[in-house]
C-alpha cells in the first residue's frame, strides 16, 4: 500500500471496530493496511494473520522494525510481544479484520460493485476498476484477493473517501460467498458464467450454479444482478437473483434477449473490435486485449457501469486502454536469433471452460508463414472422479483451433497427451521442469505460444523460463 495524504484510519477509531485493548500507546493514524512484512510500508497497520505455513505474530517485531503504525495481535501472544511497540491486543486477529472491514463498509458512501463467477472474474473486476476509476476514485481488490481474508482485507483498506469499490468475490465450497457478500453489501453484482469448476468438492454444474448466486443475497434493496445470458445456468441464476433484494435483473451474451448482446467480434493480436448492442443501442468499441472471452464479459462491465450511473459512451472508451494481466492472458513478444514470437500467458488458472476460450484466442490469431500454434498446458486441478475425462476432451479445443503442437506436464494432461494425433505431440513430462528444454528448442520466429494450467501446476514457470531465455525487442529509437 502507498502512503496516503489523509489516514485510512485513526490510531483512536480502531480500538471500537477491533474490540482491542492497547498494549504501549495509541498510533496517530494507520495509513494502510497489511498482512504481509515484505509488502508492508512505514504507516501500515500489520495483522498477525496465522496461516496454514505461517504464524503473522512470527513477524510483529520485523514489522514493526519496517515502520508498521502498530500490529493487532491476539491475546496467546501478548506477553511475549509486550514492549515491541503500539499493539491492538484481540482475541482473534481475523474476526479482528473481518469486523475493520465491516466497519469500512458501513462509513462509506461509494456505490458498490462485486463479482464472481468460474471463469473471468479477476479480468472482469480489472475492467471494472479501469472504467469506474475514470469517473471517480476507486478502490477494487488487489490481485485475487477473493476469499475469507482477502475480502474483508480489501474493505478494510476502503478509503472513506472512495465514490467505488470494486470487489471480487471467490469460492471453492457452498456457503463461502454468503458470508463474504454480506460484508461488501453491493449495489451491483455479476456472475461471469458458471462452468465444472471445483467439482472435487461439487455434485453438479447446477450446485456450482446455486453457489455462485449466493452473490445475490447481499445486494443492498433494490440493487442489480448481471448474469451471463448464454449460460446454461441462466434460468437457475435469474431464479436465485429474483428471491434476492435486487430490484433490476440484466443479461449480457451473444443471445437475443440479452440487454447486453455480442453481435460482432474482429480479433486482433493485441486488442478486439467489438459490434454490440446495449439497451438497444448499437456501439462499436476497442477492447485492449483480445479473446471472445473478455469481450463478452465486457458487455457485464458495461452493464454495470450505465446501472451505476456512467455515461455509456465513456465506459466503452474506458475498454480501450485494458490490459490483460501476467497469467490471465498477457501477451508478450519475445526474441529468437530469427526474429519475435508471441507468447500468451493464461498461467494462473484453468478449468474445462477457460482452457477452451484459451485455445479459440490461439486459433483466432493469425501466424506468420512460418510461425505455428503452440499450446503448453498444465493440469486442470479440482475436477473431481471425472478429470481424467475432462482432460480428454480438450482435443476436440486443439483440433478445431489448429493447434500445430502441445506440449504438455503433469499426470492428468497425460491422458490429453495420449489421444493427440501424433503429428499434435510435441512432448509431455510429468514435471513441468523437464517440459522447459523441449519447449525452449522447439521455438522459432513467428510461433504463438500459449500457456494454460491451474495455479497448482506451476505453468508460469514456462512463461518464466520464455522470458529468461528470449530477450524481448529493443524498444525502437524515434
């Protein structure tokens, strides 16, 4: 967190929100918030948070050393800490930040828009961030801050002075989003799309489905729910969305009732051109990152931003200047002795849904004569008695993008690997280390190399090694 001119939060308006009682003396003012000494800047206020390899309370001194306002630290450790600095003493530092990040939401007057979804919900709440920011200041979740400590971490950083926030909001089993959402307490809430995703811990898609509409059910009276119209979902959605306090239910997709609809889509390497139709206006606009993916969950962005009050017409020109950020579909030119090849990093998640919108990007994208279609693909992770299926069925994405070759690591994209056509083969190893060498032979000029895996199977390691070993262009001299 950067310093602010004004304090996030008083050194006195924290005791009451944290239920603290102080050990040393009241801090002035906190500037930030942190959980994280390596990231932590002079004025944070530091939250021992005990992790599953990690104890916070480890790093209250280093914290404090770096600059930290004060730590709010739990009772267990209050005795040995005593006299390292200003301390907020609570019996649980997480129920601690979790009632910050209440308080946060309950003294702000910014208008509030949260999403989720299986597929997309980091690039749709980046989206969002760069539209709402040109009207007002915004604040939106860091990264994938997404769970049961990122999202009360992101209100509690909330400025009171914000006019948005934007927040994602993640889940792996039923019941984790309810409690989340009504913290954040939205005025507008989306569902990208719903996809088999999790199914290690799911029945069915429809279970996935009822676990994502739970975003619903913290929509302040009369709020907006945006649902993917083209799900096979959408009639489950709309159900939860219509026994919800919304008051407005939208659609966005290529179907014909959606209000917001895809009519046409031209890609680009590095951006799309998309023709749609928006509350029965048509507009042409520039989205600045390719893939049919990221169009269409531009349409929710927009759908948010006109039920929010933004001028349409400034929301579509906001979409030029997006950016696709590393592991969630980055492009990157890099450098052979013969000239430049592209790569697309989709390294930090993948499920059944978002490996086969990666492919149709890759098969989308023009190639130089000489230049081929790459796919470097990692396990999808979380699938259930079925993954191996799943993995499977990814062939019938390589063949219809004309996919020239795959290049694949871990033991579930074996069973990918084995029904390739042999010609399709480039390798497969079960570790992604010895996939590196391969792959770093076989590129040459003009390739589009696209990477895809569940965080789990460490896919950035390739993009990693990519970038180690082609140096990109040498910026051009005017």
């Amino acid at each position: 967190m950067t310093t602010a001119l004004e304090p996030l939060w008083t050194g006195l308006g924290l005791v009451a929100p944290l239920e603290a009682r102080v050990g040393g003396y009241v801090p002035s003012a906190a500037y930030g918030i942190s959980i994280d000494t390596r990231t932590l800047v002079q004025g944070d206020l530091f939250f021992a948070i005990k992790g599953d390899a990690n104890d916070g309370h480890d790093y209250v001194e280093a914290a404090l050393e770096k600059g930290a306002a004060a730590a709010v630290i739990d009772e267990a450790h209050a005795d040995a800490l005593k006299g390292q600095g200003p301390l907020y003493i609570v019996h649980d530092v997480l129920a601690a930040l979790r009632r910050l990040g209440e308080a946060a939401r309950q003294r702000s007057a910014a208008r509030i828009i949260a999403v989720t979804g299986s597929v997309g919900k980091t690039s749709t709440k980046e989206a969002l961030r760069l539209v709402f920011t040109q009207s007002g200041p915004t604040h939106a979740s860091v990264a994938s801050y997404n769970n049961h400590w990122g999202v009360p971490l992101t209100l509690a950083r909330m400025p009171k002075s914000a006019h948005y926030g934007v927040f994602e909001i993640g889940m792996n089993h039923a019941g984790e989003i309810t409690p989340l959402v009504a913290m954040v307490r939205p005025h507008v809430a989306i569902v990208t799309n719903v996809a088999p995703v999790h199914l290690e811990y799911f029945d069915s898609v429809d279970a996935i489905a009822d676990a994502k509409a739970e975003i619903f059910s913290g929509l302040m009276r009369g709020g907006t729910a945006i649902i993917h119209r083209d799900s096979a979902q959408f009639e489950r959605l709309e159900a939860h969305a219509k026994d919800s306090p919304a008051e407005h239910i939208l659609s966005f997709g290529e179907h014909e009732k959606a209000d917001a609809r895809l009519l046409d889509i031209t890609l680009a390497a590095d951006h799309s051109m998309i023709h749609a139709r928006i509350f029965g206006r048509e507009v042409t606009y520039r989205l600045g990152a390719p893939g049919k993916h990221l169009a269409v969950n531009s349409l929710a962005v927009l759908l948010a931003a006109r039920a929010s009050g933004l001028a349409l017409d400034n929301a579509v020109a906001s979409l030029a200047f997006f950016q696709a950020q590393a592991g969630r579909g980055q492009r990157l030119i890099l450098e052979t002795a013969q000239g430049p090849f592209t790569v697309i990093d989709e390294s930090y998640n993948a499920n059944p849904a978002s490996m086969s919108a990666a492919l149709a990007l890759a098969g989308a994208l023009p190639v130089e004569a000489e230049g081929r279609r790459i796919a470097v693909l990692g396990d999808m992770l979380e699938l259930g008695a079925d993954e191996a299926a799943w993995h499977r069925g990814i062939a019938s994405d390589v063949g219809a993008n004309h996919i020239d070759l795959v290049f694949a690591a871990g033991l579930l994209m074996k069973s990918l690997f084995e029904v390739l056509p042999v010609e399709t083969r480039g390798a497969w190893r079960e570790d992604v280390a010895d996939l590196e060498p391969l792959l770093l032979d076989a590129v040459r000029h003009g390739d589009i190399i696209i990477v895809k895996g569940s965080n789990g199977s460490r896919m950035s390691k390739i993009v990693n090694a990519l970038k180690q070993n082609f140096a990109a262009p040498a910026p051009t001299q005017v």
